[in-house]
C-alpha cells in the first residue's frame, strides 16, 4: 500500500489549502490584487464579455468595469487592432477551462447578493476555488504517474520537494488563476494518458492525448512542444525507434485523429481572431516576442532578478537528477529531458524573461511534472547510501525553507520587490524577517555602507525651494509638472559615497 506518497500528497493539499484559505485569501483581495486582476483578467475576459455583455470587438463595457474593480492598468489585456476592434492578448484555452467554475459563480452571484457582472467576489472566489481543486487533481495524478516507475517513498519525497520546495506552492495556492497551475495539470494528465495509450492504443486514448495537447496550445501557444511527449514516449534506442515508427504505420487513424482533435481545439483561435478582425491569424502580443539567439538562458537560471534556482533552489536537485534518470528509467529519459530542454529554452528566449511580477520562474512551473523524473532519479540516488541522506535532506529542508520564506516576502513579508532584486539586496535580506530600510539601497547598488560614523564630510548641494515658496516647498501643478533641474558640483573620483535625502 503506497502509504508514504499518499500522506505526503495530503500533507501538499493541507499546505495549500492553508496557504490559500488561512495565509493570503487572494479572492477576498481587491484591485490587482484580487485573483482576476493582470493576466488573469487578460485570460478571462473572454467569458464575461461574450455571457453577459454580448460585446466581444468594442469592449465598450470594460471602462465601468476597469473603474470599479481595478484589476489591472488601463486596457492592457487587449489591443485596439487596425481593424477598429479590440483583440484579446492570451488565446482562450485558459477561459475555457475557467468556463464551469465562471457559470458556478454567475448563476449565485444575484441570488448571494452580489452583482452578476463577472467580477464580483462570487466569481473572484469560483476561479480561486477552482485553481485548487485542478491543483488537487494535478498532484494526484502526478502521483499514480510516478509509482508506477519509483518506489513509494521516493515519490513521497517528490511530491514534498515540488510543493514545499518549489515556486509551485506560490503559483498553486495564491496564484493559482495563473496558467501554469493549470498547465501543471494538463501536463500530468497527457502523460498519464500517453502511457495508457501505449499499453492498449485504442481511439479514446487518441482523442484525450490530442484534446490535451490542443487545449495545452490554446492555453499558451509555446505548449504546442507537449505533443513530443506522446510522440517520444518510450523511445530511447533505435530498436524502440523502429518499433515506435512500425507502430504509427500500423495505428496511424489513431494518431491521425489526435491530431485531428488537436487542430480542432487551436482553430477555435483562428475562429475568435476572423470574428474580430477578419484575419484567420492575429499576432496578438504586439511589441512583445523573442530573441531566439541568444537566449536569455543565464538570467534564466541565476538572475537576482528572476531566476528559476534562486527563487526555487531545491529544483537544481531536478536538474542533477535528470542526468541520473538514464540510469535509473532509460526508457524515460529522452521524452523527459528533449522536452525540457527545449522549454527552457522558450522560456528563455522570451523577451521579457523575468515574465514580469513572477516569483522566479513562473514559466517553469508547467514542466514540472517532467522534471519530477529528475527529481525521483535524484532522490533515488540519495535513499541508497546513509551519507547521501544525512548529508542531503538538511540541505533540502533549507532550500524548503527558503521557498517558505520567498512566498512569505512575496505577500505579507515585504522584503520581495518584484523585478528590481539585486544579489546584493538578497544576500542581506535572505533569512531576515525585519527588514533595515537601508537594505533598500542594495536594490540600486551592490555597495553597502556599515557603520555608525561618517567621516570627511562635505555639503555639495542643498536646495529648500525658499525662494519659491514661503512654506520651503515645492508644489508642483499642472502648470508646473515638474522641478528645475539641478546640477551638483560632484565629479567621479571626488568621493567614495555620494548621499541624497528628501522631504515629501
């Protein structure tokens, strides 16, 4: 009986239920922080603006909305096209799977008491709720994945690693509205269905794989890579090769009407995009794409700013193992470790790399279920000798800590400023629960004054705006937006350290 995993996945779901309901309540939030705020509002917009407003191309109901609720700024979800029409800027995938949770909410919104108008608390707590029950479901197929190729207590400790020590715990619990939670579980669900598939290939298995990979797609168009994993599942020598190329001649209906399904789910894109603009294909993200020579792989991986082994560094055990996976589950390996490969490499290439107020690398956090295999084969590694353990486990109980401590900052700790961390600031802030104001400077420069004293002091510039005021102050007006500007008497070489204060 696989007792271990299955108490170790009710301890995740108790985390994540406490994060949720009993740490930060983010459907109760208002603003943009409320769940359907930034992107999330940008995912589901869609849904009240075809159910209740009936109006998909002028939004001519997104300004009363915009006001009231605040959920993000201005009409950064959708672009004025050349055609007169707003285009939404995420494909509907993501609106899709919200769908049952959003029509939950709109039948009880005016019977509860609240406005039916897509954004009220109703409909802010049904997205929220739902993101948890996929998480939930996630998990526990992510589990039944894993044993069937890893011993129970091994993917207990996988299951502990991904949530207690990973930015999943964030993007699952508080920030479960975003599309990586619900990736996650897409992503388990097309590998447990691949491996059915390939134990008895029948046409149910094909069209569940190529409706995952579609709505995969058409949740985040970069996840159209998912269909290598049922395309590379179990091929590991060219023996297993030819037996995967005999297959698709044998079966190829079947792998036909994946596909079929699949390009099916994308078109229903195609359709949104000729409705609104009368174009079949709309790049819809305007000035934002990528830089695919060369990746930003590095700031990826390391950045202060964003880093996927800063903010979740339990994960470089992933990345060790998955060079031990051949050993352990060879006939794993290349499905795992192509695929992965070349999401990082999207990720990376990806202009805005720091994908923008994210707690490390949210992008990431799709493709963990493949790298839970590196992780399983890490862990393995480590339960077979008593100096791996002793050695090991308190390293990752620290790395669980400091994602712990990096969600905690994210929300109620206030020593996470998103895009502008600097190594400097982290390495001084990391372990604290108290910040010093004057840490705050590590976010503009690596250099730190310590010291009470101040020696050879000089005065270079002092301005009490006394002469345009009787007040000393500077009041600034429509007529007069903004201050003179002022140039100090300081040239590079004159000092060590330059300090400025001011009174607002």
């Amino acid at each position: 009986m696989s007792r271990y995993s299955l108490f170790a996945y009710l301890l995740c779901c108790a985390l994540i239920l406490a994060s949720s309901f009993l740490y930060y309540t983010k459907w109760q939030q208002t603003n943009t922080e409320a769940t359907i705020s930034w992107d999330v509002s940008g995912y589901y917009l869609y849904l009240p603006a075809v159910i209740i407003y009936k109006d998909v191309k002028a939004l001519k109901w997104w300004p009363h909305i915009n006001e009231k609720y605040n959920p993000g700024p201005g009409m950064g979800q959708a672009f004025k096209h050349e055609s007169g029409n707003f285009v939404m800027k995420y494909s509907m995938g993501q609106a899709l799977q919200f769908l049952p949770w959003f029509m939950c909410a709109h039948m009880l919104a005016e019977p509860l008491g609240y406005p039916a108008d897509g954004f009220s608390k109703p409909y802010q707590a049904a997205i929220s709720w739902g993101s948890l029950l996929l998480a939930f479901l996630g998990l526990w197929v992510l589990r039944r994945i894993l044993l069937r190729y890893f011993s129970d207590g091994i993917v207990a400790a996988v299951l502990i690693s991904i949530v207690f020590g990973s930015n999943y715990l964030e993007y699952s619990a508080i920030s479960g509205a975003m599309t990586h939670n619900w990736l996650f579980t897409l992503y388990c669900l097309l590998i447990y269905a691949t491996i059915r598939f390939y134990e008895n290939p029948g046409f149910k298995s094909a069209v569940v794989i190529g409706l995952l990979v579609g709505w995969a797609t058409l949740t985040r168009p970069t996840e159209i890579i998912s269909a290598l994993i049922p395309l590379l599942w179990g091929v590991y020598n060219m023996q297993s090769l030819r037996n995967r190329i005999e297959l698709i001649k044998f079966q190829w209906p079947k792998y036909l009407l994946a596909a079929g399904v699949a390009a099916v789910v994308m078109f229903l894109q195609a359709l949104y995009w000729k409705y609104a603009t009368g174009h079949w294909v709309v790049y819809s993200y305007e000035d934002q794409g990528f830089t695919w020579l060369p990746p930003h792989i590095e700031d990826v991986l390391w950045s202060a700013r964003a880093g996927w082994l800063v903010y979740s560094p339990l994960m470089l055990f992933a990345v060790v193992g998955m060079f031990m996976l051949p050993k352990v589950r060879k006939q794993l390996f290349p499905a795992v470790f192509v695929y992965c490969m070349i999401a990082l490499y999207i990720t990376s290439a990806w202009d805005i790399w720091w994908y923008g107020g994210s707690l490390g690398q949210r992008a990431m956090v799709q493709s963990y279920p493949l790298w839970a295999f590196g992780l399983a084969a890490f862990w393995q590694w480590v339960s077979v000798a008593n100096w791996r353990r002793w050695t090991l486990i308190p390293v990752a109980g620290i790395a669980i800590f400091i994602n712990l401590w990096w969600c905690h900052q994210a929300h109620k700790g206030g020593m996470f400023f998103p895009e502008q961390m600097t190594r400097a600031y982290i390495l001084k802030a990391l372990f604290h629960f108290e910040s010093d104001r004057n840490w705050l400077k590590l976010l503009d420069t690596k250099d730190y004054f310590e010291g009470a004293e101040r020696q050879n002091i000089r005065s270079v510039f002092k301005e009490s705006f006394g002469k345009d005021s009787l007040l000393e102050q500077l009041v600034l007006t429509l007529e007069k937006p903004s201050s003179p500007i002022y140039n100090l008497p300081v040239k590079p070489g004159d000092a060590r350290w330059l300090r400025a204060s001011l009174e607002f």
